[in-house]
C-alpha cells in the first residue's frame, strides 16, 4: 500500500474537522446541547468557532449568541 500524504491545508482541515466533532459530541454528553428542534440549545443551530485554552466556543446561527464550554465539564452548568 502506498504511504498517505496531505498537505497542511488538508491535515488542519481534517484536525479542524475532527476537533469539532469531538467538541459537539462532548457538549451533547454535558447536555448544554440538544437534539430537541426548535429548542433554543438544538445543536443544530450552533457553529463550533474552535477552541481556546480549556473552553470549546459555539455561536449561535440565529442569534450571534457565543457559549463557551469547558473541556472538563462533565454537565451542564
């Protein structure tokens, strides 16, 4: 099999990808999100904008609205 080779535009884009999967999935599993439509926590209207220090921060697609969650949290505080 031949070796995989990316470049840094796509090894930031699939860490990128990667960082916000595992950032939704964590705010889902501390309940500051849901999967309840047209609840004003409904993940699907949150934009993961990255991370910074131990906080993943979300925006809101409606409102502009920024949550920041921290990585270790375990619930919703």
């Amino acid at each position: 099999m031949g070796s995989l080779i990316l470049t840094k535009r796509e090894a930031l884009i699939m860490n990128t990808f990667e960082e916000s999967q595992t950032a939704f999935k964590h705010a889902l599993s501390t309940r500051t999100f849901n999967e309840r439509e047209g609840d004003y926590y409904y993940v699907g209207d949150w934009m993961f904008m990255g991370s910074i220090l131990s906080n993943n921060r979300f925006k809101n697609r409606n409102t502009k609205e920024y949550v920041h969650i921290n990585k270790e949290a375990t619930h919703r505080a």
